[in-house]
C-alpha cells in the first residue's frame, strides 16, 4: 500500500468495512474470490485480496491474478479512438462511412419478424460521437429483445467467439438494419468493436498493435492484452456462474479458455484480459487528465469531453432506463463511460461528474475527479446482474471518506 487512508482522507476502521464484505461473499459461496482497490490523491489506500482464483485447482487470487475484463475493454479503446482524434483524422460529428463504406446508406427496424423484417433509411449516417455513446441504432445479439438482435445471432455477430477477423465481422454487423435511428435511443453495442475496426482503419495498423504500442504499453500494462499466452495461463481466473442450486459452477475453465488463443478474435468492446495493477496505471492516467508519470496519451480538454455527458438527459431519458443490475436513471453518458448526473436520482452514493463503467463477468470501476479517488473491483461470476455487488461496494468505499 503507498499510504496510510488516513494520510489521503479515508478512514481504516470504515475501509476494513470492504474486507468484511469481501470476506462474506466468499464465505457465503457467491463468489470464489475478489479483488478491491482504492487510489486517492495519487496513492493506493486500499487493496484487498481474498479467495480463490480458481477453486478446482486450489489456487488463491493474487495481487497477479489475470481476469476476463469484457466490457472494461471499451473505455480503453474509447482512449484509443480519441488519441486519434487529437491528431486530427476526423471530427466527432464526421460519418464513420468516410472510412468504413460498409456504413453507408443504413437501414433502420421499423416493425415485422426475423424473416421480413420492415426497414426505413436512416435518416442520417452514424457519426464517431454515436459510437462512443453509444446512440448509433447497433445493438447486442445477446439482448434477446428484437428481430434485430437476432440477426446478429444468426449471422454470427460475435466479437468474443468468432474465429473470423474483427473487420469481417464488422462487415457482417453493417448489413443488417439498425435498431433506432442513429442518434435517437442509448443502446449498449457493438459500438465499440466498430470503434477498434476504425483505430485500426485510420491508424493502419492492427488494432491489437495499436493498443499494445500506443496505449498499454506505455501505460506500463504489462498483462493487458487480447490473449493470455501460455506462460501467463496459470494466473488466469475461473469464470463461474450461479447453478440452479446458488453454487458456483465453473463456465470457463482457464486451461481451456478462448482467452487462452493467440488467434482469438481482438475485439475492441470485450476483448481484453487484464490484472488490477495495469488497470489501475489506466485509472490513474485517467484520474492525472490523460497522462501517468510523465507519459501522456491524451490533453486535459480531450477527457474533459470524453468524461462529460452526452445525451439528451440520462440514460432512462434516451430509452434505457435498467442495464445490467443498476437503474440509469441520474446517469448519462460519455465518449466511452457512463456519466453520473444526479446521486439522489439514482439513489446512490456518488459525486456529479464521476464515471465508471463494467464488464460482463462482475467487475467495475469509478473515477471519481471531484474527490481525486478511484475504485476497482474484480472478480469473475457472469452474470453482472447475479448480486448487486458494484452498488454495495460503491456505499462501503464512499463512506470511508472522512476529510
């Protein structure tokens, strides 16, 4: 630990409050382990280990241990996309069909069935700021909600699985209709995958390169990556699931894990595997204004923009009021985060202008720049939604605030 809480204004006896926590859920069988971690004013107050990172083989989590991060990958990307913005390749409001012809003249869902489904054009093309935001009309194909989604299952719009390259698939996605017109409803989506094609596009190098030399690399994130190569592969977590019986049930066995291949699909919405030292190097470049010991990714006014929200109030005004365990109610969205606007709407601790996002297999993080504090979680039990463990943790991190 850098420092004492009390020396950043935290209090221990209220921080030993997430060790308690922590402890009882993997007590209680909910999960087989979990890391937390709090930085502040530049220092780490707080990192707790406890559990196991893989039950069957006997092995404790560590300070090491590799996760599946999914969906914390889009904010990395997110940075990706904008360090090209900041060399001038394009605007946020340009069309993403100036580099990929593919998104042009887009139909949008206007009714019908998987088979004949009715269409109008889109009244306008998908902009670079839609994609970040996550209002460009793309959906998910696990939504299981309409005859749109179930396009991309049938065709194979698949950015963890598919053994297909990630410009192929995008192309795949491009052909079939969008779900809203672009601008007009907040959709969590393929957004970001499309996002990495396009660093890819402009940058003319392959996304999992670019990431690699321009972002992780000098990041200091020396176990970020698309894959876990073999000599890595013991630290790499289960993934586990709640069994009909609440008991854990393995899902993804790490000697056995797609993360485990080298050619797996490098998808820039869910791709990434990651450890919490490197993903607090990113949280504190974040926290620093686009810069970490002398290394800057991006300037202070770029992630003032990404950080500040988007949307036509939050995200229950644009048509998603409920994903994943929490209510977006009094949370908008950024360029690759979602935004707090208002603590007492969304009932929850927090500070107006903190951001955060999640992965799929339960694990989080918060900025918060009012109060120089971040927050890290990981563990991996899918789905997010199984137990309302970000919210919980947020109240247990936020009340050990005493200065």
């Amino acid at each position: 630990m850098d420092a004492k809480p009390e020396e950043v204004g935290l209090s221990s006896a209220r921080l030993a409050r997430v060790n308690d926590w922590a402890k009882r859920l993997v007590d209680d069988g909910k999960l087989a382990g979990i890391a937390t971690a709090v930085i502040r004013r530049g220092q780490l107050a707080h990192f707790n280990i406890c559990g196991m990172a893989d039950v069957a083989r006997g092995k404790p989590m560590a300070a090491d241990t590799i996760f599946r991060f999914y969906s914390m990958t889009k904010p990395l990307t997110s940075v990706a996309i904008m360090m090209l913005y900041e060399e001038g390749h394009f605007q946020l409001d340009d069309s993403i069909a100036r580099f990929l012809p593919c998104f042009a003249n887009m139909r949008v869902y206007a009714g019908g069935a998987r088979g004949k489904m009715e269409t109008v054009p889109a009244e306008r093309d998908i902009t670079f700021r839609d994609l970040l935001s996550h209002t460009s009309g793309l959906t998910y194909g696990f939504m299981e909600s309409t005859p749109v989604d179930a396009a991309y299952r049938e065709r194979g719009v698949d950015f963890v699985a598919s053994n297909k390259s990630l410009g192929e698939v995008v192309e795949i996605a491009a052909g079939i209709p969008l779900l809203a017109q672009p601008g007009s409803a907040w959709n969590y989506s393929i957004a970001t995958d499309v996002l990495g094609h396009l660093v890819a596009t402009i940058s003319g190098m392959p996304f999992d390169r670019f990431m690699r030399e321009r972002v992780t690399g000098p990041l200091g994130m020396v176990d970020t990556e698309f894959h876990v190569p073999a000599a890595k592969l013991p630290r790499l977590a289960a993934n586990y699931a709640r069994g009909p019986d609440g008991a854990l049930m393995l899902i993804d066995d790490p000697q056995k894990s797609l993360f485990a291949n080298p050619d797996r699909i490098k998808g820039g919405g869910g791709g990434l595997v990651s450890t919490a030292v490197d993903y607090l190097h990113f949280c504190q470049m974040m926290l620093n204004k686009g810069e970490l010991a002398g290394t800057r990714l991006l300037g202070r006014k770029t992630v003032e923009l990404m950080t500040a929200n988007h949307l036509r109030g939050d995200m229950g005004d644009m048509g998603q009021a409920r994903f994943s365990e929490s209510s977006y109610v009094g949370i908008g969205f950024g360029l690759g985060f979602s935004v707090m606007l208002d603590p007492a709407k969304a009932q929850i601790l927090g500070t107006p202008g903190e951001y955060a996002w999640g992965g799929a297999a339960s694990t989080a993080f918060w900025i918060d720049p009012a109060e120089d504090m971040a927050v890290l979680m990981l563990t991996q039990l899918m789905p997010s939604s199984t137990y309302p463990i970000r919210r919980e943790l947020r109240v247990l991190t936020y009340q050990a605030l005493v200065d």
